[in-house]
C-alpha cells in the first residue's frame, strides 16, 4: 500500500487493546512505544520483501550440475521436480569435518517438519560436499524424513553459489524456472562483512526461528550461546 494511505505505527499502537495484570504506566508506555517500533519493522519487512521479488532477471545458471542424491544421480534442473521455484541450503558437513555444523543441523531441524508446507509453493534441496552415503547415515541418526540431501560430489556448484574457494560455509540460493530458462534469483549476501561491531553474522529477515524466538526474550540471543548437536 501507499506510505501516504497508511496510518502512522503510533496512531495504530494506541488503538491497541491489549493490557495484563498489574502493569504500570510506564510498562504499557514503554510498551506502546515498542509496539509503533514493531508495527514499523512489518512494514520494512514487507517493503523489502516487495524489493526482493522486483529483481531483475538474475544470472542464468552456466550449466545442468550433477548431484549424487539418495536415489542415485540427478541433475540440477531435476532438483526443480513440478515446480518453477528452487531453494537450495547448502550446509557444512564437508569431508573434512567429522561432524556437521550445530548451526547449520538446528535451522534444518527447523525446515524439517516445516518441508510438506515449504513444497507445496516450492521445491527445497539440501547440499553439502561429503559424499552421499555419509549424508544420508548422518541425515538417518537424526531422524530426518523430509529433508533431501544431495551431495556435490565435484563442487562444481557450490564453487560457483557458495564459495569460490570451496570453503566449508553455508549457504541459502533461490533459483526460478522461467520460459526454458533456469536463473538465479536471489542469495543471502549478509556475511561477517557486513555485521554490525560485536555481532553474529547473520542474515535478515532471520531463516532460523530459533534466534527470532530468542529476541522476544529478555535474554535474548546471548553473545556465547550456540545450539549443540546433542544434550
């Protein structure tokens, strides 16, 4: 909608109903005043999110990757299956690591029972650079069903959408299917360079629920805390 037909955050804020026992006035100022912030920070993100879709035609993808998937080969335009859209998260379990990354593993607990909605717009692929059968004993242990793993067995890929040096780093990549055309459409491009001092890299909006359920909290996201593996 037009800035100019919308009321302001504030004058929207006060009509809020909402109070709970034995607050005080200034809670529910402080509160009022917070609420404006958040009825702003919607609309930022629905103005960026408006931006995001407007992007003109991104790259078109140099060539038909090959993947060793649970099933056998597959090609990056398979990856696509009945859908046009494709969103590919590679994660870090590459052959030097013993284990995956308690990052990258808790934000794809996440999508995992997220998944039977996320394919009903588009479809979701999982990429990492050991070798399948390792994927698929690790994605077992954990009990993942939705999930589909492929690994980039040469790193044709992943050189070319998440590290040029084949670095063992994540990375989240939206493809489209367009008049015969694969391109890219979008990336997170928010790495460490691009953190505020004494912050996480991190993404915004944020893909991980975890931290934005952590930021509704008085602790909130801590500065030495890390999901684990395991507890």
């Amino acid at each position: 909608m037009d800035a100019q037909t919308l009321k302001s955050p504030m004058e929207l804020a006060r009509q809020n109903p909402a109070r709970f026992p034995n607050e005080s006035d200034e809670y529910r100022r402080a509160r009022r005043e917070l609420l404006a912030e958040e009825i702003e920070l919607r609309r930022h993100i629905e103005r960026v999110a408006e931006q995001r879709r407007a992007l003109p035609a991104g790259g078109e993808v140099p060539e038909n990757y090959r993947f060793a998937g649970e099933k056998g080969a597959i090609t990056f335009s398979d990856l696509f299956g009945d859908k046009d859209t494709l969103a590919i998260y590679s994660y870090m379990f590459g052959p030097q690591r013993e284990k995956p990354c308690p990052m990258c593993v808790s934000q794809m607990n996440t999508w995992e029972n997220k998944l039977p909605d996320i394919e009903q717009r588009i479809a979701f692929a999982f990429t990492a650079r050991s070798p399948i059968a390792r994927l698929m004993d690790d994605k077992k242990a954990r009990g993942w069903r939705n999930i589909k793993v492929f690994s980039d067995t040469d790193g044709g890929y992943t050189r070319n959408y998440v590290s040029p040096k084949d670095e063992d780093v994540p990375g989240y990549n939206v493809f489209t299917r367009r008049d015969g055309k694969i391109r890219h459409f979008w990336a997170s491009e928010m790495f460490a360079g691009t953190s505020d001092p004494g912050q996480d890299p991190r993404g915004a909006p944020d893909l991980d629920t975890l931290w934005t359920l952590l930021d509704t909290t008085p602790e909130g996201r801590g500065k030495d805390w890390y999901p684990k593996l395991s507890y």
